[in-house]
C-alpha cells in the first residue's frame, strides 16, 4: 500500500438547517479540494437529525472523469443498514425518526485530470416543512495517497 501524505479534517461548527427541499444540495463546509490525478481516502462521521415524514438522503460528488466508491453504514428504523455507491451525485435514502442520529462513510476517490472538490451533498428525502439537520461536530476527513 502507498504511505498516505496531506491529512485535512473539516468539521460542522453550527447546525446546518433545511426544510421543504429534497434537491441535493452541497454542504458548505464538508469537502476536500483535489489537485488532477489524486488519490484520496476518506471517512466521515454525519450527525443527523430530521422531520420523520422528511428522512434524510447523502451524496457526494467528485470532478469529471474521477472514480468514487463510498459504504454508508446507518441505522435505519432501528436495522443497521449500509450501502455502497460507485457514482458521484448519486444519493443514499436513510430514514429517520426525528432524533440525533449518526452515519459513518468509508471511500476512495480516484481523481482524473481535472482538478476540483469531493463534496458532501444532502437533503430531505421527502419534502417537508419539519426541519432537516447536519448537525455540529459532524466531519470530513482525507488523506492523500503519496
């Protein structure tokens, strides 16, 4: 295995707030610039909460032409679920029961020629005026391969 190199965490420091939106929409402060031809691992810990009637649904994206495998591991109406997903913007269903709950992200992303941002998405899975939540503390957090 090649030794990692370029450690970056990001974090919430405040609750992020949406409601009667179920478009994914790019979470500001979880994300990770990457230069052309880059190799990144990365692992999230995603504190939630949202409306019941809402849930919730997670994506990431990556630049044109860069590969993206990512296990979602969450609990859903009380059954430990996970999902993996190999295409940017494409969005996992989690659904909620309105109290704090949490998700863990383990992936890799193999940049291509164009330079740009490994984005958290998010939204409502069902629209719904009840409040949808990334809460505090959540982070983002890659290591570059050498």
């Amino acid at each position: 295995m090649a030794s990692l190199t370029g450690n970056t965490e990001v974090r919430t420091t405040a609750d992020v707030t949406i409601n009667s939106d179920d478009s994914l929409n790019d979470d500001a402060t979880l994300k990770i610039a990457m230069a052309a031809n880059e190799v990144w691992l990365f692992e999230a810990l995603l504190l939630y909460n949202s409306a019941a009637a809402a849930d919730i649904k997670f994506a990431f994206t990556v630049p044109a032409g860069a590969s993206l495998s990512w296990l979602l591991t969450f609990i859903s109406d009380g059954t430990v679920s996970m999902a993996l997903t190999q295409a940017s913007g494409t969005s996992v269903d989690v659904l909620t029961d309105a109290s704090a709950q949490a998700a863990s992200v383990k992936a890799i992303v193999r940049n291509s020629s164009t330079a740009g941002d490994l984005q958290l998405q998010w939204a409502q899975r069902v629209s719904d005026a009840g409040d949808t939540k990334v809460l505090t503390d959540s982070y983002l957090l890659a290591a570059k391969e050498a």
